[in-house]
C-alpha cells in the first residue's frame, strides 16, 4: 500500500502542476472588468487554478470514492492507475521520503513495522541507489526552484525579497 500511495502522490502532483500550467492566463488578462488586484490575486497566482482543480478535479472524486469505494476501484482504469503508480514508485523519483521515514524512526526510537523482509543484498543496493536518485532529483529541483525565486521567475508578488520567498517557500511546503 506505502508504494502505491507514494506512486499515487507523485501523480496527483503532476497532474495539479499540468492542470495550472494549461490553465494559466495570458499575460495582461482582464476578467469581466474586475479591478486588477482581484486579477492579480485569482489569475496571476494561479488561486483560481487551485480552487477549480480541488474542487472539480479532486474532490467529486474523492467524495465518490469514500462512499463507493469498492464501485470506484473496480474497474480497468483503477487497475491501470494502479500500475502507473507502482512503477512510479520503482524509479525511485520519490524515494527520498523513505529516507526520511527511517530517520525519524531512528530518532524516535521505533522500529519500522513491515511485511517485507529485511533489505539484503542487492535488493539493499538497489533501495539504496533509488535512495541516492532521488537525493539527486530533488536537490536538482531545489536548486531550480531556487534559482528561480532569485531570478524573479515566479508568481512572486514585486517587492518581496527573495530571502522572504525562501522562507515562504519552506513554510509553505512544511504546512
């Protein structure tokens, strides 16, 4: 179940991200008259993207998932979200997360529970390479994202200093 949740994850990230790219407004966008800042909060930092995608997108489905649930995974495209998943969780692009799960099990003195057996040999290895993959990936992605607040590439709002952007950053991913 913990590697297809991670699969899962990782599509529903890439499917928000998709979905806001595709719904982003042009530059110099208008809407009905309405004043520029109520532009500026719903267009140009993608708010309204937010909104639409959890409520059309995400939400129907979950509520229809939580009250019919075997009804909504059986069926073939269930399966088949069930396959993507799991072989986005075997590229290891989201491994880091288990990194993270043993360390805070190590810290607060609790075994992991699993049905696995332990980790031996090559399949160790190749944990442990996915583990340093994706280390990679996402310090690859730090720096871009970085860079980018920087540089003034995002949907930042003018006059807010980088240095504030990178705290909001890590606040808001912490949330």
């Amino acid at each position: 179940l913990d590697r297809y949740l991670m699969g899962r994850q990782f599509m529903v990230i890439f499917i928000v991200f998709l979905i806001n790219m595709s719904g982003a407004p042009v530059p110099g966008a208008e809407l009905w008259g309405l004043p520029s800042w109520v532009t500026q909060i719903f267009l140009v930092t993608g708010f309204a993207m937010i909104l639409l995608t959890c409520m059309v997108g995400q939400l129907a489905s979950q509520v229809n998932a939580s009250h019919c649930m075997l009804d909504y995974i059986n069926n073939y495209f269930a399966l088949f979200t069930l396959y993507v998943a799991m072989t986005i969780e075997v590229t290891g692009v989201m491994h880091v997360s288990y990194l993270i799960a043993i360390i805070v099990a190590k810290l607060a003195g609790k075994p992991i529970e699993s049905k696995e057996g332990p980790r031996t040999g090559f399949k160790a290895l190749f944990f442990w390479g996915r583990v340093l993959f994706s280390i990679g990936v996402l310090g690859f992605a730090l720096a871009v994202t970085f860079a980018a607040l920087f540089e003034g590439k995002t949907t930042m709002w003018e006059g807010v200093p980088p240095g504030v952007s990178i705290v909001l950053f890590f606040v808001l991913m912490s949330a």
